[in-house]
C-alpha cells in the first residue's frame, strides 16, 4: 500500500466516523452519501477512492472534469457537476456528468437536455437553491420560492430528471446562521418531492458544517479537503 493510499484512507475514516455519528445524534437510521470533491486532484486518487469503496466524486469545471473523466473511464464511479454552470458548457457537462447539482435558473435546461438527449444518457438534475439571506447571485442558487418551477421544467425535459436539491450554507464569516439555511433547504426539498416524489437527494454539508447538515435531513455531504488534503495547484 502506497503512502498516499494511506492517507486517503485514513482521512476517509475520519470523515466516515462523523457522518456516522453526525447520524446517530440526529437518530437518523437512513444512509447519508459521501461525495469526495476531486476538483484539482489527479485522476489517480479517483482511481484510489473507487478502491476504498467511495462511488461518488465532484469536480467544479467542465475541461478539467472530462479531461479527467476520460483517463478512469473503467472505475466504477458516478460523477457530480457541483460547480456554477455556464450555458455554453451545458451539452459538453452532460456527457460525462451522471449529476448535475447546481442548476439553478432555467437556461440551462434546455442545453443540458439537448445534450442528455444526443449522448443518449438520462442526466439526474439538483436544484441548487440560494440560501444566502442576501441572495447574493456570486453564490449560485434559484431563489427558494422559484425552485418549484425550475424541478417542473426540469422534469418536462427529454434526458432529465429532477433527483433533490444543493445548496451551500453561508459561513461563519457572512454572520449567518447554517441552520436556518439548511432548515430552508429542508422545506424547498419537501415541496418539490410532494410533486415529484423520486427526489430524494438533499445535497448539503461540507467538512466544516456537516453534521449540522444531516441533522436538517441532508441526504449527501460533499467533502473534499478534508479526505484528499491541500489542493494542488491547476495549472
């Protein structure tokens, strides 16, 4: 076993033991889905997480995620879009990504079905929703109350499906308060399973907030830094 497979696995215990815990503290008896952010990683630790048993990576721009994609086309690894979407990425996203967790306005529907559609893939869609109280757009997000509107146009279009919600909490250092944002990322999800009940994913909780996160029913927490340590830098 190679150094860097140690550390991987021992930081991977790490954060499995929170979540764990962070389940048995909410008595939740349900499984919360790690996704390891691999954003700026090299496709080997990908290639080192599928043999620690992880099946879901994130990676945030579309040229690098391909890129990358391509290199570990045989590791049996569903693959998640988390970053901001550009429209003119869409059709590219869709034919490597299996999720794509931060669509949030519509425009990006109709390129991303297009591209579904020709790669003849059925492409499961977040709503990522904007839990900013200040509803700062640099964030990302649709706003709470059109988030409906988006899963229904989402679930109109031919190669996609709507699978839950994303959202990222503010921080400590925004003066905001994560429970508040995950409690309304809760309610956004339960209304939009009432009218489509197959969205089960609340995507929600990184290293330092998860536990909060899954006490507010988060279903998958995404976690990077604190599995594959310091990120490289992209050249």
């Amino acid at each position: 076993m190679s150094d860097r497979v140690r550390e991987v696995a021992a930081s991977l215990h790490e954060v499995r033991t929170r979540i764990e815990e962070a389940c048995r503290a909410a008595h939740r008896s349900d499984n919360v889905t790690l996704l390891v952010v691999t954003k700026t990683f090299p496709a080997s630790d990908v290639e080192i997480l599928a043999g620690l048993g992880v099946t879901e990576v994130g990676e945030n721009r579309d040229q690098e995620a391909k890129a990358k994609w391509a290199e570990v086309t045989d590791v049996p690894m569903r693959w998640h879009m988390i970053g901001q979407v550009q429209r003119n990425k869409a059709a590219s996203i869709a034919r490597w990504a299996d999720v794509v967790e931060s669509v949030d306005r519509l425009a990006l529907v109709e390129p991303l079905s297009r591209g579904a559609v020709q790669a003849d893939r059925v492409l499961e869609v977040l709503i990522q929703v904007n839990l900013d109280p200040e509803q700062r757009p640099e964030r990302g997000g649709i706003a709470a109350a059109d988030a409906q509107e988006l899963a229904e146009a989402v679930a109109a279009a031919s190669g996609l499906r709507v699978g839950g919600v994303m959202g990222v909490a503010p921080g400590p250092a925004d003066g905001a308060d994560p429970k508040t944002a995950f409690a309304l990322l809760e309610q956004v999800h339960a209304l939009i399973r009432a009218d489509h009940p197959d969205a089960r994913v609340v995507s929600a909780g990184m290293s330092g907030d998860l536990e909060i996160a899954i006490s507010h029913g988060a279903t998958q927490v995404r976690v990077g830094g604190a599995i594959l340590g310091s990120r490289p830098l992209v050249q």
